[in-house]
C-alpha cells in the first residue's frame, strides 16, 4: 500500500532489493484531493517499472457513511488512518504499510530556546501515538495477517535505524542543535536508497475544516486511544540487542551519560522505562 511518500518508498524498494514480488494499490481520493500523492505514485511506478493499481474513494462521502464503523471498531481518532483500512479491505493478500517510522525526541529544558540556550546532553525518547495501533487492531478484528508497521515489524528493522551512524548521532547528541528526527529522516533514508525529496501533502489539506469535525468527534468517542508514550532510547536499545551481544551494547550505550538519571548507564542496572498517565507522558 503505497501513498506516494518517502516512508511508503522505503518499504516499497527494500521489498524490491530482496526480489520479492509486490502488488502496489494507492488511494486516489475523488476531486484530486491527494494528486500530490497521486503524482508521486505514479512517478515512482514508472521509475521502477512497476503498475500503481489505483483505488477510487470519496473522501468526503466515506466519512459521512462508512468511517464511523471503522473507527469505533479500531478505536480509531484519526480520519486519515481510516481511509487505510478502506484500501487495506479492497487490497488482496499480505497488506504491508510503510509507516511505524521510529520518531525520536529529544529531551529539552521548558525554556529551550533554538540557537540561543545551550545544547546540553540529555536523553533521547521514542515517541509512539497509541492512535496507529488502530490499524494493527483492524487486521487483529479480521484475523488477517499483515504488516500494519512495516518499520516496527521486527526489532532488527528497529535497531538497524537505531544503530545507523544518523540515527546513533541523534540520540548521541551528535548532531548539534537538532530537537527531533523529523529533519534527518530523509537524509538516513537516502543513504540507502535512492529517494528523491519532496514536500509532504495528504490531500486532507484541501478540507482541513471537514477533518478537524470529525477528528473532534472520533476524539470524544475514543479519548483513551489519542495518548502519547515515550520510551528511553537506550533502554529500548538494549532491550533489542540480541543476546550474545553484550560487547555491542557496551560500544553503544554503556558510556551514554543523562543527567536526568544522574549516573552513566550501567547494563547491571535497571533502566528507566516509560510510564503514560491522564494522555501525558511521564517519566520515573
């Protein structure tokens, strides 16, 4: 499934590099609300050869008749997710979803200011949004086997962008100045695969106020579902190096300094993990 975008491009060309055969379906929502999208597909489809099945929806219509059963069986508050498991269910075989992209953050100060406060050493956490486990809990409901993350499907996909020279620099603070990975993502992607840039569009732009309606109503229906949770990116590390492994980790983490924990990392030790509490993220 594959929504133009560089995330969806990664996955689309990895399962290429490994010769595996791949159907390729995209939404083309009605009005050339997504054509961004559209275009890229196409684009990318010509590039490597390959047919781009396009699948048809009414945005707006699909919304006012169908979305509300998605979401109250997935638990759903996203109005874009929706439309995936609308394509997901015309879509024959193993769905795969580029998406699951690890987000990290950087701890900061409140009163962080960009290029004027110091750039200090601090912990780096993994950011999930609960509100994509809906997807997973749409092929659970069908008991159909997919791939709704396809960078989170093995912890060897995640420790891979973990322990890539951008992504390691990152959450070592390597890279001075830099608050979050959103800005290196493509740039580590492009070490590995020829992507090309390009701005980022949905399509959902073009009936923002329609979105945030039915976004607040999904929200009021499925509050528990809109939370935040973050994990430590050295305890999530550690926890995936495989075991045997030590020497590895030791090279990684093992002389990682946090002045939130007030000691270096020390792999006899237990490590901080996340907690998540009223929606807010909280650390202990």
């Amino acid at each position: 499934m594959f929504s133009g975008g560089v995330d969806s491009e990664v996955a689309l060309r990895s399962f290429l590099e490994a010769g595996i055969d791949i159907r390729v379906s995209t939404l083309r929502f009605k009005d050339d609300l997504n054509r961004h999208d559209v275009e890229w597909a196409e684009r990318v489809g010509r590039e490597l050869g390959l047919t781009i099945r396009f699948v048809d929806l009414d945005l707006l219509k699909f919304w006012e008749t169908e979305a509300l059963a998605y979401a109250d069986r997935t638990q759903c508050v996203s109005p874009q997710l929706l439309t995936t498991m609308w394509l997901a269910d015309q879509t024959d075989g193993f769905c795969v979803l580029g998406s699951g992209e690890n987000f990290i953050v950087k701890r900061l100060p409140e009163d962080y200011v960009p290029g004027e406060s110091p750039y200090l050493r601090s912990v780096w956490d993994l950011f999930e949004k609960e509100k994509i486990a809906a997807w997973y809990r749409h092929f659970q409901l069908q008991g159909r086997d997919a791939a709704p993350g396809f960078f989170q499907y093995t912890p060897e996909i995640m420790l891979s962008w973990f322990l890539d020279p951008i992504g390691c620099d990152l959450w070592n603070d390597r890279r001075v100045g830099k608050r979050n990975s959103e800005s290196s993502k493509l740039e580590q992607y492009q070490q590995h695969f020829p992507l090309a840039a390009r701005p980022k569009y949905t399509g959902f732009e073009k009936v923002a106020e329609q979105d945030k309606v039915f976004r607040a109503e999904l929200r009021r229906r499925h509050t528990s579902s809109d939370f935040i949770i973050a994990t430590p990116v050295p305890t999530l590390v550690q926890s995936m190096i495989p075991l045997g492994s030590e020497s590895l980790a030791r090279e990684y983490i093992s002389e990682f300094s946090n002045p939130t924990w007030g000691s270096e990392l020390n792999l006899s030790v237990e490590m901080p993990m996340p907690r998540l509490i009223d929606g807010w993220i909280y650390y202990r």
